[in-house]
C-alpha cells in the first residue's frame, strides 16, 4: 500500500500558529498527511499584534534563507512520496523556490511577496499563486506582469479584491469567501492536473 500524499505547510513570519494548525487539520481531514516546521525554532510563535518583533527576529537570523534549507531537507527525506508545498507570505516564497525540486508534485504559494526577488525561477511542477489586490512593499499588478510574460507553463496566478492576511482566520483581513474559492480552485487544480495523485483536496 503506497503512502498517503504529503502536504508540507511553510508558515509565516510568525511560526506555527494557530492559523497553521487549523490548516493542517483541514488538511488532514482531506485524508493526507501533513508536516507543519516551525522554521523559528522550538515553540517560538508570534501573535499578529508581534508582526514587528516577529520581522525582526525572521530577518536577524535569516530565516528566509535557514528556511528554504529546512523545508528542501524535509522534501528530500520523503522523496518516495507525492508531495505538495502551501506556503504563506514568506512561506510561500519558499514553496515557490521549492517548486523546481524534481521531488515536489504542486506548490500553492498564498501572497509570496518576496517572489519578486526570485524572478529567475523557473517551476517544475504545477503552482499556483494567491496575490491580493494590494501590499504596501511592493506593485503586485507589476509583479504578475512579469510572472505572466515569462509564460510559465506550470503557473497559474490569481489576484483578489482583498488585503495581504484573506486566508488567515486570525487577520483582521480574513475574508472567508475567498479563503474558501482558493481552496476551491486548489482542488480542481489537483483534479485536473494532478491526477492520480489526487482527486480530493480540502
């Protein structure tokens, strides 16, 4: 009997919070396996209200760059299996960078506002890209532009009439619709791209 799929999370800037545990149980319950590390180290978790202190400790001990090394040594590990990257914020600019790795099978990267550092890359699976409508560090309309012109075959990308934090149930920017039409889409997308790997998700 082979394994189940694996979904690995790679979480914000704020460690496994209870966002992240809450998407693991979904995800679980979708009837895979899931890894959720915590990139800070052990236990270290921030609240929303510590975005500050939480940036700063994310970028003192580059934890951009420990980061991708943690979750690439984690896909290795299970290379006998399909595997699936969902990542948040700086999470997703991991899972985009992860998504070269002949290992991974789709990558779903929720607003990856540092993909914009990572132009070059080039996806070797199919990915899927959640933007807002607006963030303040940087012109996500240009930044699809550019993604959009290199004309990636695996790329789907996907802006929404929302803030930075819409699939977060904890932000003050949640919005519950969209949260659920990513999901939505996350699911035909395995089902029309992704078979046999897969036919249910969420």
């Amino acid at each position: 009997m082979s394994p189940k799929p694996l979904v690995i999370l790679v979480h914000e800037i704020y460690g496994v919070n209870s966002h992240m545990k809450k998407m693991g149980r979904l995800i679980k319950m979708a009837g895979y396996d899931v890894l959720t590390p915590n990139l800070l180290g052990e236990d270290e978790v921030y609240t929303l209200q510590e975005e500050k202190t939480a940036y700063e400790q994310f970028t003192k001990h580059e934890r951009l760059k420990t980061g991708e090394t943690i979750i690439q040594n984690l896909i290795r590990q299970n290379a006998r299996r399909h595997i699936f990257v969902i990542g948040f914020s700086v999470g997703a600019t991991i899972a985009w960078k992860c998504s070269s790795m002949p290992e991974v099978s789709g990558s779903v990267c929720y607003y990856g506002s540092r993909i914009r550092d990572s132009l070059h890359h080039v996806p070797a699976c199919p990915v899927l890209l959640f933007f807002p409508n607006y963030e303040p560090s940087f012109d996500v309309a240009l930044l699809i532009k550019k993604l959009r012109k290199k004309q990636h075959t695996h790329l789907e990308i996907y802006q929404f009439d929302a803030l930075h934090g819409f699939a977060n149930p904890d932000s003050v920017y949640f919005n519950r619709a969209l949260f659920f039409k990513t999901l939505s889409i996350i699911k035909n997308g395995a089902e029309k791209r992704l078979r046999p790997v897969s036919s249910e998700i969420f």
